[in-house]
C-alpha cells in the first residue's frame, strides 16, 4: 500500500536544493516518489513502508533541517 509522508523543510529554495532532496531521499528504501514544493518549502514522500527516521536522515544527509 502506498503512503505519503509531507516534511516542511525551510531551508530549500531552488532548483539545486530540489536536484539533492530528491537524490538523497529517492535513493531510502520503499521510496517510489519524491516531490519538493520550494514555495511552500515541503517534501512529500511517496512509496510503501516508509521509515519517517530514515526519510529524515535522508533529507538531513542532503543538508536540510526537517521542521515537521
């Protein structure tokens, strides 16, 4: 089954932040999609048995801080 998970991420901007977020988290486990909203400054993550631990390492690795 599939879920999604959605992380405001404040630090993304541009195209750049978008390219690391969505290679960093796209590469976790169960990950099927990655969107980067860099107005709203959110990451929603789609895929199946997703870890919320893991996706928040992966958006950290990119070199972003998770709010929510």
């Amino acid at each position: 089954m599939t879920e999604t998970i959605a992380y405001e991420v404040p630090g993304v901007h541009c195209a750049h932040c978008e390219a690391a977020i969505k290679q960093e988290v796209g590469g976790v486990e169960g990950v099927e999609r990655v969107e980067v909203d860099l107005e709203a400054k959110k990451v929603s993550v789609s895929g199946s048995a997703l870890d919320d631990g893991t996706l928040r390492a992966a958006i950290s690795e990119a070199g972003y801080d998770v709010v929510s």
